[in-house]
C-alpha cells in the first residue's frame, strides 16, 4: 500500500510541475512544491521500510508525516543546540557573564531591578556585592503582588502561569514561570537530549510511536486571574508534538488521573510497536506498571471487543472520538493474555518488541523506581534520565545516556551559577565561587540567577562535582538540604541513608524494596513509644510480611557504618536506635495522593518526600503499620 502510495505522490508532484510550467507561477511556491516532493517521497519510503519491518497498528499517511516532520525538526535544532553548547563550554566565564547581565537588562525597568539598581550593574562582581543571597521568603510578598495583578514587579515578562513546587522540602512555594523559561528548557535542554539520545541509542531514530504518560494538571487562579499549579503543559498544547504518541490527544485532557492512566495503558498495548516509554520522572512510569499489574484484564478484553470500558467518567464527546479509534482486535489481545500469564518479569519487552529505551529521571528520589523497573518490569530495557531541571528551570543535561551515573553538565546560558561549599552551609554571610572556581570531587549548593525572576537564589539542592565537560562543572545530585535527617546535629543526608537502606535490605532475604520515607521522632510526640530521639521509618517491600527485631536493627547497624557522626552520638545514647514499621500493600501510593492534593503539584512533578516534615503524614503511615 506504502508503495502505491508513493507512486500517486510522484505522479501528483510532476503533474503539478508540468502545469507551473505552463503557467506563470510565484517563485516562492515553486520552491515550496521543489522542497515537499522529496520530503514526501522520503517519508513515504521510511514508512514502506518500517511497515516492512514491523507489523503494528495502521497508521494515516498524515500522522506518519507529521511525526517524521517533527523528529526532522527537533533533530536539526538538537545538532544546533549541541554545538552551541560545546562552544559555550569553552569559554564558560564569558558565557556566564553574558547570561547574568541579559537577565539584568531584561529586567532592569521592573520595581525589583529599580531598587536593586541593576542598570548600573557593570561587573558580576557588583552584582555579588549589592545583592544578597536569597531564600523563597525573600520573593513572597514581591510574587504576592503580581498575583493580585501589578505588573512588571520582579520581571519585565508577565508570567504564563504561577509555579507551585513539589514541596520536597516543606511546604510549596510559588514560583514564576515564563515563555522565556519554558523556551530555554526547550532549547537547551529538549533538543540537545534528544541529538545524545539518538547518538547513544541509533534505534530510537524512527517512526515508532512514544507512549508518554502524563497527566493534566488542575488549575486555580489568582486575583489577577493568572493560573496557579505546577509547571507542566499539555502535550495536546503542541499539536506539532502529538504525532510521536500513542495516546490520542482527547485524552491528554482526561483531568482525572486514573482514567487518564488507563488510556496511556491502552493505547499503547494496542500498539505492538512502541519504540519509547517515557515521562518526566521514572516514579511515573512504576506506577503506571503497578496500575497495568492490576488493570491487565479490563484493558486486554476492551483491545479484543474494540470498546473502551464504560468504568471510565469520560465526557460523551471525548468517549466518541476515543471508541472511533477502537476496533476489535482479538489476535492482540490473544497475545497480551500470554504475556501477562508469563509473569511480570522483563514484561515490557514481551508486551512491545521493538521497545528501545525508558526515557524520564531517574536521580535523586527517584533512584529506586528506576532500579525496580530495572529490575522488574522493564529488564533488559536501558534508561536514559535526560535533565537536571526543577521549577525554577534548567539546570544541567545528561550528555552520556548510556553511562550507568546520572551526570549533567550545567547549561551555562539556562542559568547563572554560584556555588555554596558544603562546609559553609550554616554561615550566616556565605561566599559564593563561580563556575570556573569549583573543585573535582566537592559539594556544594547551587545559588542561581533565572530567566523568571530569582537572584542570587539558594536552590536547595547539594551537588558534587564529578568533572568537568571543556571549562563547565558536570554534577550529580546528591540530596536536597530539607531532606537531611537532622535530630542531633548529625545531618545524615537522603543518599547516604538509601545507601544504608539498602545494605540493610539486601541482609533481609526475600526482600524487596518498594518504596521508604522517614520521620524524626520529634514531629510524632508520645506516639513513638520512646523518649530518645530517633528516626522512624516506614518501609514498604515485597516478599516479606514481617521483620523481626534483630533484622529491624540492620538498617541502624547499616546507617553506623556509613556514619561516623550518627554512629557517636548512637554509641554515646543522645541518639535511640532506629524504629522500623513495615507498612501495608499501597500505603505510599495512598500517601502520594495525599501529598499531591496538599502541595497543590501534580503527578507529572511529584517527588517523594524522603523526609516527612508534617505530622499528619507521619500519622498516617503509622495508622498503615502491620509489622
């Protein structure tokens, strides 16, 4: 079909050129017909190549158009991109300097740039001498102004929406988030990970379809009538992206988030050929093959009648267009059936052959679902965790994808950089150093200057410098400063516990670790059963249903010898042993939904806290316990 096609195209094309010959055309629309004839026939040869290969879903001439035409363009912008940043990395202090005083320019005329007097501003040293290091609290009544509709406060740039944050480390805040922000992450980052993921992995460079879970996030509105929630968009926004997913774009609008997951699942088992999964943290991903585990044999049985089950609260409209799309398919669901009778184990590469590659973070708090998946569901499928970015914007990109540590070289023109020593966290008046001024194998606090209206802001996040790529620091994230376990003054940071964590759960035989969080006894009160403080943890694992004691006091065993300081003040008796409660079946994905409902953010930017901070939390794990 793909080649009689391609010869109605080619018959087309010189039908149409014998009538420009014929008659006095623009030139301009000569060179349009000269340039689509190829980009069709190519595209159509690609295609006859692919369905030659694979036996998938049947696809419009138009989607498989749209598709190579949006992987031609992202392709051609990741290359651009690439190089600039390898010239960028070569002189690093220039391209500093220049993106500090273009955000100072921009915003030279606001009433923060007034009175900070950043037109006078000549040198980055000025800038450090006159502005202080900052903190959230710093910003909130500035951002409390442009939420009741005053304009131009802190950016020139009135912001599209206004960011809450996950909330990792307390309560959220409320961020900025403008078309500036939102095009360098695009830039920067998308278009560069995209050209190394091609580079590392050749066999993603096709017209396979990606399944991308992601959910539609709610919004409210301030006085000003500006929208308040995470800062994520729909990928049905971009009707030029939509060509590379499986999932329809009605049902990227689906608001409630498990009929909008059951979709993204039957969309893509329906198609045999999917190349990528991806999403923007890898936790999404894990939930979405715990929800499949679960949901197998609903979505097996609406693929083989061709419906789409009546449990979903869909609106009638967006059910017509979805079930218009279903046709019954009783040989797919035939295989589905046997794979999932299989087992869970490597299921992904049965469910869809072809898959290449997991694409989402999998750093920081999401480190263990992406060795569960690893491990599990998705074995023998490599990872590639493409960014380092938050709310506040891009911070760095992974150029290795297919090394097994999580580095990102910082983009030197996402954001300026200044640098907090580990050691100096605690000072009152801390000295900053530049990018050209770290040190190999040192952590320190990232302090950024963004395109949305943060100075000299402490980010939270502790980093170590692993190397360097040309002149510019390459990192890896090691925790974030409120989710440190501090009831002494021993600080025991996020991945130095999970490392403890899991030596102590490798000494548990049959266990497996799925998910954990922990309390400092304080926020607990009595309910601790103990007057010594200590840490709580919550753990949930599988294959085992009860610890007993002396396997309880491996994971504080474990935690001494990883450290000095927490073993001390253990030895000494300022600090009670480890208290380990076993929770049941669940409980974290039920925590999940509590969290996100309260920090207002959504499922595409939640990140476990590692560290719980309120009581209610801690509460409610307990009321979970069952050993």
């Amino acid at each position: 079909m793909a080649l009689s096609w391609f010869h109605v195209v080619i018959t087309l094309c010189i039908a149409v050129l014998c009538v420009i010959a014929q008659k006095q055309v623009d030139p301009p629309l000569i060179a349009v017909v000269f340039g689509l004839c190829p980009l069709l026939c190519v595209t159509l040869l690609v295609w006859r190549d692919f369905r030659a290969k694979m036996r998938g879903e049947s696809r419009r001439l138009s989607s498989v158009l749209g598709q190579y035409v949006a992987l031609r363009a992202v392709g051609w912008l990741g290359r651009r991109q690439r190089m600039k940043l390898e010239n960028d990395t070569l002189n690093v202090k220039k391209v500093q300097e220049q993106t500090l005083f273009k955000r100072l320019r921009n915003n030279a005329n606001t009433c923060y740039g007034r009175q900070y007097n950043f037109s006078s501003m000549t040198e980055i040293s000025s800038f450090r001498a006159c502005h202080p290091i900052t903190t959230y609290e710093h910003y909130r009544e500035w951002i409390r102004r442009i939420a009741a509709g005053e304009e131009k406060v802190i950016t020139a740039e009135k912001p599209l929406i206004l960011a809450m944050t996950s909330g990792t480390s307390g309560s959220s805040s409320m961020l900025l988030s403008t078309k500036d922000t939102n095009h360098e992450f695009f830039l920067q980052g998308v278009t560069v990970c995209m050209d190394a993921m091609r580079q590392a992995f050749p066999s993603t460079d096709n017209l396979q379809l990606t399944t991308k879970f992601f959910y539609m996030p709610t919004f409210r509105q301030s006085e000003a009538g500006i929208p308040i929630g995470p800062n994520s968009s729909t990928p049905a926004s971009s009707r030029f992206m939509l060509s590379l997913y499986t999932t329809p774009a009605p049902a990227f609008e689906v608001v409630n988030e498990q009929h909008a997951l059951y979709l993204h699942l039957l969309f893509a088992l329906k198609d045999a050929t999917v190349g990528i999964l991806e999403s923007n943290f890898v936790s999404t991903i894990f939930y979405a093959f715990t929800a499949l585990q679960s949901h197998w044999q609903q979505l097996v049985k609406d693929i083989e009648e061709g419906k789409i089950s009546k449990d979903l609260a869909l609106e009638p409209k967006v059910r017509v267009v979805l079930e218009a799309l279903m046709k019954p398919d009783p040989e797919r669901a035939a295989q589905l059936r046997a794979h999932f009778q299989e087992g869970y184990r490597g299921i992904a590469k049965r469910l869809w052959p072809h898959l290449h590659l997991v694409l989402a973070v999998d750093s920081g708090s999401n480190q263990i679902y992406g060795e569960m998946l690893r491990e599990n569901y998705c074995q023998g499928v490599p990872c590639y965790s493409p960014f380092y970015a938050a709310t506040e914007g891009l911070i760095g990109v992974n150029l290795w994808p297919g090394d097994s540590d999580r580095r990102y070289v910082l983009c030197p023109r996402s954001m300026f950089c200044e640098f907090l020593p580990e050691g100096g966290l605690e000072e009152e008046d801390p000295h900053t150093l530049l990018m050209e001024e770290v040190e190999d194998g040192q952590n320190y606090e990232l302090v950024i200057t963004n395109a949305s209206g943060l100075f000299r802001y402490r980010l939270g996040d502790i980093v170590k410098v692993v190397g360097f790529h040309n002149q510019c620091p390459i990192v890896e994230f090691q925790y974030r400063r409120g989710q440190m376990l501090n009831v002494r003054g021993e600080k025991v940071s996020e991945s130095l516990f999970l490392n403890a964590l899991k030596n102590a759960v490798a000494q548990w035989p049959g266990a497996q670790l799925v998910d954990y969080c922990c309390a400092e006894s304080g926020i607990l009160g009595d309910s601790t059963g103990s007057s010594d403080p200590h840490y709580q943890v919550f753990i949930e694992l599988k294959g085992l249903r009860n610890l007993t004691e002396k396997q309880r006091y491996k994971l504080d065993a474990c935690l001494q010898q990883l450290s000095e300081v927490y073993r001390s003040f253990r030895i000494k008796g300022s600090i009670g042993p480890v208290r380990v409660q076993l929770v049941v079946e669940g409980a974290f994905i039920e925590l999940r939904e509590q969290m996100m409902a309260f920090s207002n953010t959504s499922a595409n930017t939640f990140k476990m806290h590692r560290v719980l901070h309120r009581k209610e939390y801690a509460e409610f794990l307990l009321g979970k316990t069952v050993s």
